[in-house]
C-alpha cells in the first residue's frame, strides 16, 4: 500500500447555482460546474475520458450524464454511497488515473431539488426491518445517534448548537454560501425539533447546487493553470445500510477509513491544517473529529465548545459554512473537495487558512452507514 | 419438503409473527443470536442457524420522538431496542407517552398488527 499517494491531483473545481437556482435543470448545473472546473485546468469537455457521478434522480446517472456532457467516456464510475460517493471517487479516479484506464476525469453532482420540490430528494428505499416504524429518512437515524451519544458521554445540546453555530461564521466570510446571517446560540437552541435531540437547526440546508473537480495523473498535473492539489491518501469503510444494524451508534467507520487514509498518506491527524467534514446533521461534526483522530471518542462535544471549530478556534473546520450553511443539495460530499481545494490553492478569500498545505475531506453515505476519508495536499505536502 | 415448498428466513419469519411467536435466529457456529433473519450467518457465514423464540425482553438502547404535526398523526417514538438475546432492532414503544421513553429503560416485545402485516412493538417492562 502507498503506492497511489502522490499519483494524481485536482487541476480544476467548479460551482453552479449554489443555493438557489430557479430554472435551471441538475444536468445544466453540472454542465455548467463541469465547464467551470475543466475552463480552470485549460481542457475542455473534449478532453474528458472518465466519468465519475451519483444522483437522486437519474437511475442511471452516468449514462445521463456522460449523453447529456456529450462524453463517450472510457471510464465510467457511479458507486452509489450516498453524500461519501464523492470522496470515493477520488480514490477511484486515482487509480484509474494511475493505471492509465483515463487521462482526465470528471467528478461531478448537481441538484434543483430546492427549485423544484423544496425538499430533500431521494430514491433509498426504506429496509424491510425498519420501515414498519416510520423511521423519517434520514434525520431519525442522527437523531438515534445523537440521543446514544448524549447518554454515554455527557454531550449536550449546546454542544451540537455549537457545530452549527460555528458552521455559520465560516459562512459568514464565503459569499457563496447560502445561509451568512448573524444568528446566536440560543437562537438554535430554541429552534423547532424535528427528531430529538436534532432541531431543524441541527439540519443541513436543502439547497440547489452543482460541483465538479477534474483530476489527471500527476505528472500531467504539473503543467495545469492552477497549482495541482495533490492525493494523499483515501479510504472507504462501509459498515452496514441501515441504522438499526450498528453494532454501535456513537462509532462510525470513519474510526477505519481515517486509519487507513491516514496510513496511505503517512500522516496524522496533528498533520491536517484543514478538515471538511460531511455535516449533514450537527452529530456527524462531533462523531468525525473523533473517529477520525482529532479528539478521544466521547470528547467530540467540548472539543467543539467555546468557539473550537470555528473561525480563531483551534481546528478549522468546514470553512466554507458546510452542509448546515453552505449548501446541501441533496448530496454534498463534492463541495467538501471544492472547499479544501480553494482552502489549499489560498483561493479562500476571507476564511483562508493561513499556509494551508494539508487538508481533510470526509465524507458520509447513507446514514452514518459508509464512510470515505481522503487527505489531499500541495506540492510541499508529497 | 421439495425445494419449491422451502420458505427463505423472511418468509419464515412473518409466518411465526402471524402465528403470534416472535423468533430470531441463533447462529450455532458461534452461539450469537441474529436478527434480522438472514440466509447465512453473519458471523460465521454458514447456514448453521436455528429458529428459537425470543424471549421478549430488551431495553432501549437509544430512542427519539419524530414530531409530526397533530393533524397528520402527532408526536410517535422510535427506538432501538437491544434484546436479552444480544441482537437490535428498530422498534417503537407503546403505552406510554413519546417523550416517557428512555434509554436504558427495560421493555417487553408485544405482536403489533396492521391489516395483513404483523410486526413487533415493545411496552415498558
């Protein structure tokens, strides 16, 4: 193992119709996120030879995808992990990338959920041994897991304001993000429950949007406009499908795909200047620092109290306001790649990490049910 | 019985609830009880399971309150109960108020029907 560090690199990221995006289709949001992220690596769609993408819609979505691209890809990669299928197909472009199977490829996801139902939209079908109890999709499953993890060790619900409220100050200084107003932590606190523990604040958005990054081999990547954002390392850890078939609710496989991430990258956790983490719900914030190194399990709750994860604190994490104030369109694991890039590349206004040369994407599918880490990082890091 | 006739663990396991017996699999490789019912172990990957009735004991292992406007059916709970036997299971208590379900708290298994389809529900102990 070891051998795909360093193989291939981001040269592009693009966005479309963050947030709101009325009238516009998924497919010409990717289109126009896909254009953006190849304009960047001065190729064009012409270029692209590998295909990497999920939908909530399209049965069939690279088929869709690559027809509507006008792609006839030689690589075709559409593993359905939920949100984490993104990260995942860092992994799999690299290799694919490596063995020479492609020579630029695409991964790509858009949604106009907001715009066209104004709610969350999924094809899961609900488990057999579940669906008899109603489980709402996906927030009971947090929800379950939040309540376990309060028990066991003490977290409070200021605690899981905190995520959130911190979220949002990222937010504040990304003028691409959806939600940037000022808000407190009793406005949280006192905001409509949804599943207890969770408050509709405890969500992510649901939002319109579309995201893409390119990746060619390394040695391509060299002579790309921007400066390559090099892989590091990737792990996928899938652990079951649904919530009742956790052996435990306040760990996730993100304790293995973090070790084995880590172990490609020969790094650790004290090595990482910026960690963008899958927020889908504000427990997933404080189940990730903890599984994935940064803080023992069961201290995930004070480690984000006082401001830790937020703008000043001791982590920066989700600096571009993540899915609770950035956007979540349905899946939202690309942004957290198109995030660290920017974050990585300096391009990050504002939020900038200062000297950001490692960054931390993970993401997660299903609920809490498959989880991808993946350290990427400039030049300096290999 | 012929192959035609062979019930898959599914199958077997909604015939029991509909007779009014709750039963789990018990994986005899490794003597670990498994729910839901599955063709072969999951802890040994053999077909070396056997049906024994739970004895419908558990306690809630975690548990939240899915709040639901009054006029679509109200606040209902959802649980996961960890049975006696060792295996979860999402579940939902009865009897008592949402928000009067907590973890830790033991509960007893109760055949729930709804139309044609039997499932198990749980009653504080």
């Amino acid at each position: 193992m070891g051998n795909l560090k360093g193989a291939a690199a981001i040269v592009g990221a693009g966005t479309a119709g963050i947030g709101l995006a009325p009238g516009r289709s998924h497919l010409e949001l990717i289109a126009e996120a896909s254009k953006q992220a190849l304009e960047e690596a001065g190729l064009t769609m012409r270029d692209v030879d590998g295909l990497f993408t999920a939908s909530l819609v399209n049965f069939f979505p690279t088929l869709t995808t690559a027809e509507y691209l006008g792609l006839k890809p030689a690589v075709t990669v559409g593993t359905n992990l939920g949100g984490a299928s993104f990260e995942d197909y860092v992994i799999q472009a690299a290799m694919a990338l490596q063995a020479g199977l492609c020579k630029v490829a695409l991964i790509c996801y858009g949604s106009n959920q907001r715009s066209a139902s104004g709610r969350h939209t999924t094809m899961a079908d609900m488990p057999k041994y579940e669906a008899a109890y109603k489980p709402r999709f996906p927030i009971a499953a947090y929800a379950l897991s939040a309540a376990r993890h309060m028990h066991e060790f003490g977290t409070t619900r200021e605690q899981l304001a905190e995520v959130a409220l911190a979220a949002r100050k990222w937010a504040q200084m990304n003028p691409e993000a959806s939600e940037r107003g000022e808000t407190t932590l009793e406005e949280v606190l006192s905001a409509r429950m949804v599943c207890d523990p969770l408050s509709v604040r405890d969500c992510c958005l649901v939002t319109d949007g579309a995201g893409a990054i390119v990746m060619v081999a390394a040695e391509r990547a060299r002579d790309m406009a921007k400066a390559p954002i090099y892989f590091l390392g990737g792990a996928a850890a899938t652990w079951y499908r649904q919530i009742s078939a956790a052996e435990d609710l306040t760990v996730t496989s993100a304790k293995e795909s973090g070790e084995r991430a880590f172990a490609m990258a020969g790094l650790a956790p004290e090595d990482v200047d910026v960690v963008e983490l899958y927020d889908a719900f504000t427990i997933n914030t404080i189940l990730f620092l903890e599984d994935l190194g940064f803080c023992n399990k069961g201290e995930g709750g004070a480690f984000v109290s006082g401001g830790g994860i937020a703008p000043g604190g001791h982590l920066p994490v989700n600096t571009n306001g993540g899915g609770l104030s950035c956007c979540h369109p349905g899946m939202y694991g690309v942004f957290l790649l198109i995030e660290a890039t920017r974050q990585l590349r300096g391009e990050a206004g504002k939020r900038q990490v200062k000297g950001a040369e490692i960054a931390l994407c993970h993401g997660n599918g299903g609920t809490l049910s498959a989880e991808v880490s993946v350290l990427l990082g400039t030049e300096a890091a290999l | 019985m012929s192959e035609t006739e062979r019930l898959g663990p599914d199958a077997e396991f909604e015939e029991r609830l509909k007779e009014g017996r709750f039963c789990i699999q018990r994986c005899e490789d490794t003597g670990r009880h498994v729910f839901y019912p599955r063709r072969f172990s999951p802890y040994s990957g053999s077909d070396n399971l056997t049906w024994v009735e739970a004895c419908g004991n558990g306690k809630v292992y975690s548990t939240t309150i899915i709040r639901q406007k009054p006029e679509r059916g109200g606040d209902y709970n959802l649980s996961i109960i960890e049975l006696a036997e060792g295996p979860k299971l999402m579940s939902r208590v009865e009897s008592v108020r949402p928000e009067e379900v907590a973890i830790g708290m033991a509960v007893k298994a109760r055949i729930a029907r709804d139309g044609d389809t039997a499932f198990v529900v749980f009653d504080p102990a």
